[in-house]
C-alpha cells in the first residue's frame, strides 16, 4: 500500500522559513527595547537619592537589530552605591528592578516568539 502526500504550497512554506530569522530578530528587539524601558523606569524610582543625580544618571540604550540593550547610570560613583563597600551596605537597584521584572519581560519574549511564528504561518 503506497500512500502519498502532496504539498501544495511548498514553494510559500519555503519563503516563509528563509524569512524566520529576521521576523523573530525583529521581534525579540522589539521585546528588548520594552524590557530595557520596564527596568529603566523600575530602577530610576527605587535608586537611592540624595541630591537626584544618580537618578537623572541612567541612560537606557537598545541597540537595534544588534539582540542587546543597557541601562547604565553614568554617575561616577553608581557602582559603590550599587555594590557597597566595607563602610557602606549595598543598595542594589538595578538588580532589584531586573529581578522584579522578570515576570512581565518573559512575557514580552513570549509575545515575541508567538508573533513570530503567526507571521510565518500567515506567509504559509
């Protein structure tokens, strides 16, 4: 017994393969840049504040199509606050604000990647 399947419309399942990479490198920026903003604006509202320079400091820059995006306090002294030292305990904001987001950024990668493929199958 032989049994054969033809598909129909290969030559538009193809394409919409080759394209997979730069859907999804599209839209994981795109949940990246969301990320980088969530913790950018959850780290400048629980940074420890004397004068408000460090919380004026940080800079949040996505890096389109390069998969990367920082947030980084330029105030000179960012780091000792952060980490602490042998006189000071340490105030770890930034990695407060990764850890409290962790929940809401998954989903921004979740949506990504079920974008990602509703878009294929749509070019299917």
């Amino acid at each position: 017994m032989d049994i054969q399947y033809k598909i129909v419309n290969l030559p538009q399942i193809k394409m919409a393969l080759a394209a997979y990479p730069t859907i999804m490198t599209k839209n994981l920026q795109q949940a990246i840049v969301k990320t980088s903003f969530l913790v950018h604006g959850m780290a400048t509202s629980t940074v420890p504040v004397r004068t408000g320079f460090l919380r004026r400091s940080h800079n949040t820059a996505p890096f389109i199509g390069k998969l990367r995006g920082e947030i980084n306090p330029f105030a000179n002294y960012a780091f000792w606050v952060h980490e602490g030292t042998r006189r000071m305990r340490a105030r770890p904001w930034l990695r407060n604000a990764v850890s409290n987001s962790h929940k809401q950024s998954n989903a921004f990668f979740e949506q990504a990647v079920e974008d990602t493929l509703n878009t294929v199958g749509r070019m299917a």
